[in-house]
C-alpha cells in the first residue's frame, strides 16, 4: 500500500494533467477519490440521489477548475473535499428530518481513528488542532460537530440539541473563536500562516 | 470597504463548518473572489478543518455518476464565436457555471448606509475568474471596476449589455478595459428593470454596429440587489 504521502503527490499530478484536458488522469482521480467524497456528501444531504448529483456537479468543477489546484496551498484531497462540502451545504434548502445522526462521530470531533494523518507534518497540525478541539467544552464540540459533519444549520441544531437558537449560535460562535486563538497560539511552531 | 478581521474569520470559520448559508453564504464567496485577503482567510480554515470530513468510512457511488460526468465533461472548456448565437450559448454556459459559483453582493454590514449599492453585479469569464466588478449606486452612477483586464483588445471596444430573461440585450454602454467606468444610468432605467444580468462582449472599435452583441462574451454576471429598494 503506497502512503499517504505519495497518494497525495500522486492525485496532484494527475489533477496537473487533469487541467491540460486528459480525461484519462481524470478518470484516476475520480476514482481514487470517489468513495471517501460520496460518503462527505451523503452524511450532509442524507439522500442518495442527491449525494450523487452533487458527486457529478463536484467533479465536473474539479474538472474545469483543476489549473487553480496549483495555487491552492492544500493538499489535493482537501481541495476537493471542500468543493463538494460546499456543494453539499449549496444543495441543502429544506429543513430535513431527524435522523441518522452518527453520535459516535459527532460524540467526538477528535476521533483519531478513523483515519491516520498524512505525514510528519499534518500530524503535528492535526496535533494542535486536536488538541484545541479539546480545550472546547463539549456543548461547542459538540454543535460545530454536528454542524460539520451532517450540515445542521443552527435552527436544526437547536431542535436536535433541544437548546434555544441564540445559546446553539452562541456556543458555535465562541467554540469558533477560542479554536481560532489557540491554534494561533500554536503558530509559532507549527508554520500556520494567517 | 471591509470588515474586521475577527468578524471575517469569524464568517470564514462558520462558512468552512457549514452553518453560514444562503445570501450570507453567496456573500462570502463574492468577497473571497474579489479579495485575496478574504480568500487566504477561509482557505486557512478550509485547511484546518476540512481534512476532519476526510475521516468517514467510504461509500460506493454507483457507476452512473461517472458515465454523467464524462458527458458533462467532453465538450471542450471553453468556447468563443463571433455571431449572436455565440453569444447566447456562451452565456448560457456561463449561466450554468455561475449556479454553482457565486455572485452576489460583496458589500454588507456597512457602517455607511447611504455609501452602499443598489445592486452589485460580479462578472466572471467562463474559467469563473472575476474579471469586472459593476455596482449600481443612488444618484445615477453606474461603477464598472475592472479585476483583471484582458490582453488583445487593441482597436476593439469593451461593451457592456442588460440581459433580460426574456428579450434582446440591451446596450448600457462601452467600458474601459484597464481602467474604471463611471456610466450615467438611472437605478430605475427600463433597461435595468427589467434585466437579471450583466454581460460584456468584445465589438469593434466604438461598438456594436447592429445595436445587439456581435462579438464573443468576454464575461457575464447575475444582478445581485443589496438592499431594498
């Protein structure tokens, strides 16, 4: 199994070819990605078909915008990841049903997991990132959990969480901040740029 | 015009997490587009946190979503013509691009009530690049701010038109391609009123001859009102 590291390499080479038209380097993309984007998409809009669409509509931005991959700082993955978080939250309108809230992901913003970090690098920001998230008290992990994983808007929030909107906005809001202040504190050391 | 740093972090983080949506949400990406501070800032969150969404367990997409990507994805990127058909299926392509991108008011929470616009048009090129910045404010005065000129458009004109959903484009005037324009034009004009988006088209010199888009779309945009009027 190749790393992680070389995976990542691997995928911004073949978005390079992508961007001068080679659809079969695309084809490599989509199917190295396709998996882990669906399953992003699917725990925001919850119904398959629409997790598809936004699959299609995702990758055909990627394709047409896969020349500006090289001024992203990222690596490819999270690139494209975003791309299809935020045509996820674009696609959700209607307020959704409860259910199928995964507790064990949302219970834990910090599950480490699921999924290991990339390399020396990204594991010392995951590091302080994991950290800060733990310095957050469990209501604000909580609500920025459930808000980045399954798209809860703050009004679907403050149903599930049976709290009042403006304490749910509150605790996102300071949660927000106080991750903001400690991971600028950590800066120093781990090269983040603001 | 811009807003505090903490409040722009403060939005960028909500963005990335997900509960800025909507208008708010449209808003946003018209300030990162149009400025790069903006950008760097939700790009430093989208790094933080995004790779967090990377930790799900996979789930296979059946293989139809492929078979409509690779229709969606074989024609080629881009496509300029000369006649009024161009026009159309270039905008049209534009139009179809924009859905997922963008425009809208970038100016919001301004402690200047009277200095905002009436409506704030962000003209993109069919890579989705900002290229012009048009605004509409009280008093008559249409701004057109150029983002990122285009090159070979010696002894051409720039053109600016109104689309209505329904009718011909109509004429608003030239614009600079380096520099800004200032266009006399009334808020309530029948043009505006009745149009939904701005476009611009490349013409020969002192523009179109036949008073109706000749040249290819340069670049395209939905009018975006900020307030009410």
């Amino acid at each position: 199994m190749p790393s992680l590291d070389a995976e990542q390499s691997r995928l911004a080479d073949l978005l390079a070819r992508s961007a001068l038209g080679d659809r079969a380097a695309f084809g490599q993309v989509y199917a190295a990605t396709r998996s882990k984007l669906f399953a992003v998409s699917l725990r925001i809009v919850r119904e398959r078909p629409l997790a598809e669409e936004v699959l299609q509509d995702s990758f055909v931005s990627i394709w047409n915008h896969a020349a500006d991959y090289a001024q992203a700082k990222s690596a490819p993955s999270t690139w494209m990841t975003a791309i299809v978080r935020n045509r996820s939250l674009d696609v959700l309108r209607r307020p959704r049903e409860e259910a199928d809230i995964d507790e064990s992901l949302t219970a834990n913003l910090v599950d480490e997991t699921a999924s290991p970090p990339r390399s020396l690098e990204e594991r010392d920001t995951a590091h302080s990132l994991r950290e800060c998230l733990g310095e957050l008290d469990a209501p604000a992990r909580q609500s920025i959990a459930l808000a980045f994983y399954h798209g809860l808007s703050h009004s679907e929030l403050a149903g599930h969480l049976q709290r009042p909107l403006g304490t749910v906005k509150t605790h996102i809001r300071r949660g927000l901040l106080r991750l903001r202040e400690c991971l600028e504190r950590g800066a120093a050391t781990a090269a983040v740029r603001s | 015009m811009r807003l505090a740093r903490d409040t722009l972090h403060a939005l960028a983080a909500e963005y990335v997490v997900g509960t800025l949506r909507g208008r708010a949400r449209r808003r946003l990406e018209a300030m990162a587009r149009a400025d790069r501070d903006v950008a760097a800032i939700v790009e430093r969150w989208e790094a933080e946190l995004t790779p967090l969404a990377e930790r799900v367990s996979p789930v296979e997409p059946p293989a139809r979503v492929w078979g409509a990507i690779e229709a969606r994805i074989a024609a080629p990127r881009s496509a300029a013509g000369s006649s009024a058909d161009a026009f159309w299926r270039t905008f049209g392509m534009l139009a179809a691009g924009l859905a997922s991108v963008l425009v809208v008011a970038f100016l919001w929470l301004s402690p200047q009530r009277e200095a905002e616009p009436v409506f704030v048009a962000v003209l993109t090129a069919s890579d989705a690049v900002p290229r012009m910045v048009v605004s509409m404010h009280a008093g008559n005065e249409m701004r057109i701010r150029v983002v990122k000129p285009w090159q070979g458009t010696e002894g051409k004109s720039l053109e600016l038109w109104a689309l209505a959903k329904n009718g011909a484009p109509r004429s608003l005037g030239l614009v600079g391609n380096e520099h800004d324009t200032l266009l006399r034009v009334s808020a309530s004009d029948a043009r505006l009123l009745a149009a939904n988006a701005l476009a611009v088209s490349l013409e020969p010199r002192g523009g179109s001859p036949s008073g109706q888009p000749t040249g290819p779309v340069l670049c395209s945009g939905s009018i975006a009102a900020t307030r009410k009027t």
